[in-house]
C-alpha cells in the first residue's frame, strides 16, 4: 500500500542527505531514510530486550557457583561449532 502526502523538506539537509545516499530521487531518499530509522530503532529495542533479559539472568544465577569458569565454557561453545 502506498500513500501520497506532501511534505516541506529543507532544501540543505536534502542535498546533504543525497550525498550519502545512493538515491537518485527525493522520493527514494524518503523511503530509504524512514528504512534506516525504522531498523534503527528496531534494532536499539532489540537491544535493551537483550539485557532486560540478561538482568533477569543474572538475578536468577547469583549465587550459583559454576564447575568451569565462564570464559572456558564460552570458548568450548565456540569450538564445537
């Protein structure tokens, strides 16, 4: 689904944005901005649900005591794969 709407952009900060970008149309350029923004900020929640989570982790494991350390179990972790 696609909507048309207009829209008062300042001419500077769309001719620095062009730089950086490969688009070739103020259209594009929109899109491939609201793209960015859109997995940026997905990804930042994406993080802080990460370590929501390790906080939650780590309060249910104080206390334990662990056979190996955690660096060693990490890197047979990674070597076995």
């Amino acid at each position: 689904m696609c909507m048309r709407t207009n829209i008062v952009l300042s001419e500077e900060l769309l001719r620095e944005a062009m730089r950086y970008s490969k688009a070739t149309t103020k259209r594009a350029l929109v899109e491939e901005a609201l793209q960015v923004l859109v997995h940026v900020r997905s990804e930042e929640k994406r993080r802080q649900t990460y370590r929501e989570r390790l906080s939650v982790l780590d309060r249910k494991l104080a206390g334990l005591t662990l056979r190996e350390p955690p660096l060693s179990v990490l890197r047979h972790d990674r070597e076995s794969r």
